[in-house]
C-alpha cells in the first residue's frame, strides 16, 4: 500500500474521530460548546475577562462595558478612542 494513501486514511481517520467526538459532546450535553466570554458562566464565575478589557483596564482607559463592549472580544475595539 503507497504511503500516500496510509496518510491519507488516517488523517480521514483523525477527521472522522473528531466529528465523532463533537457529536457525542452535543448529544450528551444537548448544547453547543459555550467558548465565548461575554455568554459563559463558568468564565464569569472565573473572573476570566476580555483580553482587550484588560488590556483596557491596565492602561487606564475606560472600562470596556463604558465603550459599549459587551464582553465579547470581537466587539472590542482597544483603538477605538471615546468622544
């Protein structure tokens, strides 16, 4: 057998367990993995912030919430200058 198709089998393989494995995790928990910010509790819970909020906080800008960011590191904008 070619060496090319070895490693082609198993990277369909390696692709196959993964979806596999993010199927059984949304079958068994009955929702989507909840990676964001602004929307995890565990995270909120954790004191885990935005980095662009802390990034914010450490140089003395304003508060990330006062710049109409709502957590979510996508709609933060550190350039952004308040007017």
């Amino acid at each position: 057998m070619p060496t090319w198709l070895i490693v082609l089998l198993c990277s369909i393989a390696a692709v196959a367990l993964f979806v596999v494995g993010m199927s059984l995790t949304l079958m068994l928990k009955g929702h989507h993995i909840d990676s964001e910010i602004s929307t995890n509790k565990n995270m909120q819970r954790l004191g885990i912030r935005c980095a662009v909020q802390e990034s914010r906080e450490d140089s003395g800008q304003t508060d990330c919430a006062d710049a109409g960011c709502s957590g979510n590191c996508s709609a933060c904008d550190i350039e952004k200058e308040d007017s």
